[in-house]
C-alpha cells in the first residue's frame, strides 16, 4: 500500500506510516483529516479519523481486496488529501493577507 501513497510524499507535513494492510496518514491537523474523510466519504469510500485532535487517517482495507479496487481506493485518497491540503493553504493565506489589510486600514 504504501508505494501506492508515495504521491503524498511531496508534503512535508505529512507522514504516512504503518505495517502491511494497516495505514494511517497523519495530516498534522485534524480539520484536514476531517475534511478528507468526507471528500472520500461523497465518493463512497469509507474511513476513519484518529488519533490525538483526529489527524491521522486510518486506512484498513480488506486483506482480500483486488488490486484494481485498491488502486481505486487509494487514488481517492490521494486526491482528497491534495484537496484538503489545497483549502489549507488558501484559508491560511486569506487568513494572512486578511490580517495584513487589518493593519494597513489601523494606519
């Protein structure tokens, strides 16, 4: 599983770890975990948050799944990260330039 997970690799904010069929991803923040539950969740793959403040993605697949449903599965999960990470960043950026203009209206 995890070499279907290596597109993630590119965020430093992201560690993905486990054994065998039992992966989690821990996204640092657990209102990007929240949102990529539920980005999975509208396309019918179903998962979990956990771990402390939630920000670890739980993924436990069957042991007998076919490939080309994990594959499915996993470019899902793929997705909604980049997608949840994506708002991230434009929130904390609206939030930034937000407070800049705050303080050049005090001047």
């Amino acid at each position: 599983m995890h070499h279907y997970l290596t597109a993630l690799r590119r965020y430093p904010q992201i560690e993905v770890r486990g054994k065998g069929m039992m992966i989690g991803i821990d996204v640092k923040d657990g209102d990007v975990a929240k949102q990529v539950v539920s980005d999975c969740f509208q396309q019918g793959l179903l998962l979990g948050a956990c771990g402390t403040g939630g920000q670890v993605i739980k993924l436990i697949p069957p042991l007998t799944i076919e490939d080309v449903y994990l594959a499915k599965g996993l470019n899902i999960v793929v997705a909604a990260v980049e997608h949840a990470l994506a708002n991230a960043k434009i929130s904390a950026d609206t939030g930034a330039e937000a407070d800049t203009e705050t303080l050049r209206e005090a001047k």
